[in-house]
C-alpha cells in the first residue's frame, strides 16, 4: 500500500514538472513606448482674436484730418517650428477680417473721411526661446491689407476708394503648450502700411498714412512629425 501511494505522489510531481515546462499559452505583454518628449518643432494651425486701434492721418493741399480706427481683429494662422536646444526659429501666415475703422473731419473742406481696413494679413519669420513649455518669442515680416478710404462732401457727394498695401510688422508674445499638440499664445503687433495716395472725385488729392496695434490671444494645433516605434514583444 505504501508502495502505491508513493507512486502515486512522484506521478503527480513528473506531471506538474512537465506541465512546467510546457511553452505558455498567454499572449506575451507588449511593449509600450513611452510618450515622445515634448518639443516646438512641427507645422502648426490656429486661430486668433483681439483688438485693434491705429491712427489714420490724412493729408491734402487745402488741411487735413485724423482719425483713430479701432476695431475687433480676428482670424487663422499657419505655420512651422523648428526648436535647436532652447531656441526656436519658424515661419508663420495669417490672414484677419475685421471691423476696424474710424473717421475724421477736414475742417478746411468740410469733408469727412472714413477708413476701413476688413481684410488684412502677414507672413512673418519667429524667433523664441523655450523654457520648456513655454516659448518667448519676437515676430516681424511682411503685411497687406484692402484698406476702404470713404470721403464725404457735403452737399457735393461722397466717393469711396479700395486699394491694396504692402507694409511690415512687428511684435511679440508668449505661448505655451497645454499638451503635446495643443497650445495657447498672446501676442502683441505693431504695422505701419506706408503712405497711401487718393483721388477722391468730390475733393483734392489725399495722402493717407496709416500704422495700427494690436493685441490678441490664440490657440494652435500642432501635428505630429515623429513617428511611433512599432510595439516590442517580449520573448520567453
């Protein structure tokens, strides 16, 4: 009897062993990267909203008038990063309607004049610097804009002028990733369009100069330029 029951004790334990080492039916763990580091460099879309205000002076042979335009400015922007360490070069567009104007009066003629600036927009070259999340940069480059001069003479008539300028732009501001993609800015620019010369039909020639502020926050989207690592399976 004993002889039986101690057969059957190593039969159990010939058979756990052999079980043992028997491959495992359970599907190995995958390896799962960790996130990627975060960093500026990418192409980014966004939009942008603020406030306007500028000053519009205009000049003719018989005085003159000015005016101070304000308005709300809003938009999109498109754009490209590059970080180098802690330092971040980019290239970025925007294009804005808005519904800045303002009017002044000649008192000389009696003439009222009326500028509107409803499209305008940049290319401008970035220039920051990273403390991480958060990016100090400057910003300068190219504007244009379809600026609408309405002159009004009373009781002769009014005659309205739409002519597109070239000028530059400059400022700055601070952004700051929420995540890896998603980040928000605040910005500060300054933009003088130049002179700009008029022919009204009721008045004499007119010479506009006409330079505009403005502040605005905004928001990016910023798309991914790595590629994930294929998952690891771990090997028993």
């Amino acid at each position: 009897m004993k002889q039986i029951f101690l057969a059957a004790i190593l039969g159990g334990l010939s058979t756990a062993a052999f079980a043992a080492d028997l491959p495992s039916r359970h599907a190995p763990p995958a390896f799962v990267p960790p996130p990627p580091i975060f960093t500026w460099t990418g192409v980014y879309v966004g939009g942008q909203i603020g406030y306007e205000f500028g000053r519009d002076n205009a000049f003719s042979g018989f005085g003159g008038s000015t005016s101070s335009p304000t308005g709300v400015v809003g938009g999109a922007h498109i754009g490209y990063n590059y970080q180098i360490q802690q330092f971040v070069v980019g290239l970025e567009g925007d294009v804005n309607g808005s519904s800045y104007r303002g009017s002044g009066i000649n008192p000389l003629l009696g003439t009222t004049v009326t500028t509107k600036t409803p499209i305008d927009g940049s290319v401008r070259g970035r220039v920051g610097v990273a403390f991480d999340r958060a990016l100090f940069y400057a910003t300068g480059g190219v504007s244009f804009a379809s600026i609408q001069n309405n002159y009004v003479t009373f009781p002769f008539g009014s005659s309205q002028i739409t002519s597109g300028r070239v000028g530059w732009t400059v400022g700055g501001g601070v952004e700051y990733a929420v995540t890896n993609n998603w980040s928000v800015r605040a910005e500060y620019r300054y933009t003088d369009y130049g002179h700009l010369t008029d022919s009204p039909v009721f008045g004499p020639i007119t010479t506009h100069h006409q330079t505009d502020n403005r502040v605005q926050v905004g928001f990016s989207y910023k798309f991914d330029t790595y590629a994930p690592p294929a998952p690891v399976l771990a090997k028993y």
